[in-house]
C-alpha cells in the first residue's frame, strides 16, 4: 500500500521567499508548511488567498515594536471577513548579506526596504560610511536581486533565511542598530477556533460621538477586572471624525465574564464584530 500523501498547509504572506513573515510563518507553523508568498506591495493579496482557498492561512504583521502600527491591516481585517486564529510575536535580526567572495571594503551600495535601512542606519555609517543606501521593495527581494544581478560590490540586509534561500554570506550578524525590534503577526483563517490555555480575543467596534462614550466602553472591560493590551483607533469612512476602535484583551469570548463584558459593550455600540479568539503570545 502506498504512504498516504501528507498535505502540509499553505501559508500566505508578503513579500519574496525568505521575507520575515515567513521566517515567522516557519517560527509559528514549523517547517511543514507550504510557503505561499505574495510578492507585490499589498497586503490585500494575502487577504484574497485566503478568502478564495488559494491558501490554508495567512499571516500578517499587525505592529512593531519600533515603528508601531500597520494600520493598513487593521483595515483588511475590518474589509474582509476573515477570523484571527493565533498570534506570533518574532524577533526581527536583520543580517547583512553579500555574494560568497565579496568583502566589508568592497561593498559600495547597501540595498534593504526602507524600513529596514532605518533601522540598521548607526550601523551603516559605522562600517560603511561612504556606501549608497538603496531603497527596495522588500528585504529579501534585495538579496534576491544581488543574487540575480551578481553585484560584488553591494549588500543586501535581509533576514538570516533569506542568507539561506539565496546562499549568500553573512558579512554582520544582527546588524540593526537597537535589538528590541519585534513585530507581532497575525494568524487569519476562513473559520474560527476553539483556543485552549491563554486566550486573546481581539474585536472592532464604533460608537456614538458622545461625551463618555469611549469611556463607557472601556468600563464594560475595567469593571469585570479584563485586561486591555491593545487599543487603536482608524477613520470610520464616509463619517467625518468619527473611528472604528480595535481592541484587544486577555481572555476569550466565551469566558462568561467576557461574555458579559461584550454584552454590556454592544449595547452602547454602532457598530460591533469579534475578529477572533486565539492563543496569546507572551
């Protein structure tokens, strides 16, 4: 009898193969999986994957711990109707990459994402004070592109699999100029879990612009002791001054504390959906 075909699950993400998001992706799922990854700009292909069965999964950065907020995904989430199902908190190392043979002397050009380059920018000027810094796409496409173009003279600051997938060296590991640089990523899925252990529960609301209307709904949560880890406001479009407000707090939805807490909130609300419960990443 033939072994049965093992079918590891398809995970969306931005970028080129050895982005971080797959590097967290892998950190998150394991090596088993199927890398899917959407190599234009938008975070919006990530999202259609899902939603049509392209992927099993999706996984998205929703905030840095240095640069903040994504809100571009806080508002795919609203758009489209998926659900969270985890989260992962992942420590983002940034590598500076040359082709095998290249030396630090020789590098004259240093390519990386914005982002990237920003935040390795101490670093740049300490060891390579005269090179050219070069905006890109993405920071593993720039190793891409050095693999592709063979540049002898120029480094790419990518992630320590993306030295892997390309087979480049590591000229400076951990190249970034503050180490507490992380980003957190969401899971998203089609249908929602049944999370054990610690539990997060993130959901999106809007209220009436009244006096202690926010303040209200923040009492829903304080006066059942639920702790609150994330609040973030986006424009409700189409209404001038008034937000969707996301919010995120330890514990599930079918807590019966939370339970009450959700009830009493949506009872003050305009507008409320629950994005999902899911296991919290400490």
């Amino acid at each position: 009898m033939a072994n049965p075909v093992v079918a590891f699950p398809i995970v969306a993400f931005q970028g080129e193969r050895g982005a971080y998001s797959e590097a967290a992706a892998v950190a998150y799922f394991g090596e088993n999986i199927e890398p899917l990854p959407c190599q234009s700009k938008s975070f919006e292909d990530i999202f259609d994957a899902v939603t049509d069965g392209t992927a099993d999964k999706g996984i998205v950065p929703i905030e840095n711990s240095l640069a903040g907020s994504i809100h571009r995904n806080y508002d795919l989430l609203l758009r489209y109707d998926l659900v969270i199902v985890g989260e992962t908190q992942f420590r983002v190392a940034h590598q500076l990459l040359v082709l095998p043979g290249t030396k630090a002397e020789d590098v004259q050009h240093v390519y990386s994402h914005p982002q990237a380059l920003a935040q390795c920018e101490h670093s740049i000027s300490r060891y390579f004070p005269n090179a050219d810094r070069v905006s890109t796409y993405d920071t593993a496409g720039s190793a891409k592109m050095l693999r592709q173009q063979n540049l002898t003279n120029a480094a790419a600051i990518a992630s320590q699999r993306a030295a892997q997938i390309y087979e480049m060296d590591i000229l400076y590991e951990d190249f970034e100029d503050d180490p507490e640089n992380y980003t957190r990523f969401l899971i998203i899925d089609q249908e929602p879990i049944k999370p054990e252990g610690e539990t997060k529960t993130s959901i999106v609301f809007s209220v009436h612009n009244a006096p202690g209307a926010l303040f209200k709904s923040m009492a829903a949560f304080a006066l059942r002791d639920i702790d609150l880890t994330k609040i973030e406001s986006r424009p409700l479009q189409g209404q001038r001054w008034q937000y969707f407000f996301y919010l995120d707090f330890v514990g599930s939805q079918d807590d019966p504390h939370c339970q009450n807490a959700l009830n009493n909130l949506q009872e003050l609300t305009t507008y409320f959906r629950i994005l999902g419960s899911y296991p919290r990443s400490v």
